[in-house]
C-alpha cells in the first residue's frame, strides 16, 4: 500500500471517527429538541422517531406554556442569582489564594493544594444529610445562601488548583518590573497579573459556573419551596396540569430553555475557554 493510500484511509478514518463521537454527543440533544415540539397526546400514545406524527406536532405551544409557568420563571431567577454568586465570590477568592499559592513559600504549601483537590473530588452526597440538619438549625435552608456556600465548598478548591497553574506560568520578572517602576504590590497584582492570568480565570469562571446552574443533588435536598429551588430541582417538580401524567414534552421544552445560557456562554467565550484549558498545561 502506497504512502498516498495510507494517508487517505487516515483521513477516512478521521473523518468517520469525528462522525461517530458527533452523532454520540449530539444525539440526545436532538431527541429532547424533538421532543419538546411533539404534543403531549402524541408522546403519551407513543411517537417513534425524532419527527413529530401527522397532527402531534405541538409547534412553540409547549415552550410558551413553560415559560408562563410561574415556578419555572422562579427557578430560571434563582439559578441565575445564586450561579452568578457563587461564581464572582469562588473566583475572587480562589485568585488571591492561588497567587498566594504560586508566588509565597511556606510549609505545607503541597498539601494545601492535596486538600483543595480532594475537597473538589468529594462526593456531594456524602454531605446532604449534615447539611440538612444544620441548615435547618441555623434557619439557612431552603435560602440562596444555603446553596450558594454548598456550591463554594466544591467550587473553589477546583477554581484554585485551576488558577494555582496560571499563576506559576506567569515570569516572576514581569511583577519585579512593575514594582521596579513604582507599581506597589497591589498594582503589580492587578495591573500586570491578573489580565496575564485572564485564560485561567475565565475557565475557573466558567467551570464555577457550569457547576452551580448544573447541580441537582444539593438543589433538591437543601431547599422545600420554589423561594430558592434552581432549575434542575424545580423540574423534576414540574407535573403541569395531570400530576399522574408528567408532561415528557414540556419537561423537554424546559430542559432547552435551562440549557440555552450555557450554549451562549460556550459560544461566546470558547476561545477563552480552549485557552484557559491548554496554556495552564503546556511551558513555553
């Protein structure tokens, strides 16, 4: 076999590798689509396929009528509030202390780090019953703080092991000149650092943030009202009209409409992204 041959067989293979991981991902992702413009009679006597039958088609209906679903708008508000906090104060906090962690030497700096990624690592569950108990006792259930402060115990150690890497990536040069020029310590930090470290952030950002408006375990057992469920929790509540016939179409249709913020936050942050994941790793 030729040279020439074998690479075009490479690139058929590349191609139809891509294929198959595409068709993977994005399959379910085009049933739910699907679904949520099938009528819910059409799904209740059972509609194969991805194309709704003649006469199931629900159109927009379905996303209309969730979005005039009062619980469902609280839960879209109380995702976004509580992943946005959660966000800026993980972020704010994981900075300092993976600076701190980069440029300071003190003992047991490995194991602050060790620690960080365990906590990262721990398994949510393990610690719903504990919190339910103290929560209730110190009148934080069912609050934004009681989820936002479950979501930092997970979030920051991962947002300062990410930022740890940044930080040591960047030439220690580079803040001496900025002192060296009359720049306190402070400036050199806010000034010259932290927009150096701008990939890291916005990927700690983001993976922050994926985690909070993603969770279900902590929104489900820390809350008992619609006053701070997020938008996972709250759709596994959602029964519509029947509650002995839970409508697959519009729990479909909510599930597009909770995914589109992260659609736009991927699109319009990507490179960032794809930067912050692969400068942390890779010394020039």
């Amino acid at each position: 076999m030729s040279a020439q041959s074998k690479r075009l067989l490479g690139r058929i293979g590349t191609v139809v590798g891509v294929l198959i991981v595409l068709v993977w991902c994005l399959l379910p992702v085009v049933w739910i689509v699907s679904l949520s413009f099938k009528s819910q009679e059409s799904v209740t006597n059972g509609s194969p396929g991805f194309l709704p039958e003649p006469g199931g088609n629900a159109g927009w209906q379905n996303y209309i009528d969730v979005w005039n679903n009062e619980q469902f708008r609280r839960a879209i508000f109380n995702s976004i509030g509580i992943s946005l906090i959660a966000t800026v104060l993980s972020v704010i906090l994981a900075t300092f202390a993976a600076y701190a962690i980069a440029r300071l030497e003190f003992r047991g700096k490995k194991l602050v780090l060790s620690i960080a990624l365990a906590i990262a690592m721990f398994p949510v569950v393990s610690l719903i019953g504990p919190l339910f108990d103290m929560w209730r006792a110190i009148h934080l259930y069912d609050t934004w703080p009681g989820l936002i402060i479950p979501y930092m115990s997970f979030t920051l150690p991962l947002a300062i092991w990410t930022l740890s890497a940044f930080f040591r990536e960047i030439p220690w040069e580079m803040e001496q000149a900025a002192q060296v020029d009359g720049a306190t310590s402070w400036q050199a930090f806010r000034k010259v650092i932290v927009p150096l470290a701008a990939p890291g952030v916005f990927t700690a950002a983001i993976l922050t943030f994926f985690f909070a408006w993603n969770d279900f375990a902590f929104g489900i057992s820390l809350t008992s009202t619609e006053r701070a469920r997020p938008i996972p929790a709250s759709l596994s509540f959602f029964v519509g009209a029947d509650p002995f016939n839970r409508p697959a179409s519009l729990l479909a249709a909510g599930a597009v409409i909770s995914t589109i913020p992260i659609v736009i936050i991927v699109l319009l942050f990507q490179r960032k992204i794809v930067a912050g994941l692969t400068s942390g790793a890779v010394k020039g």
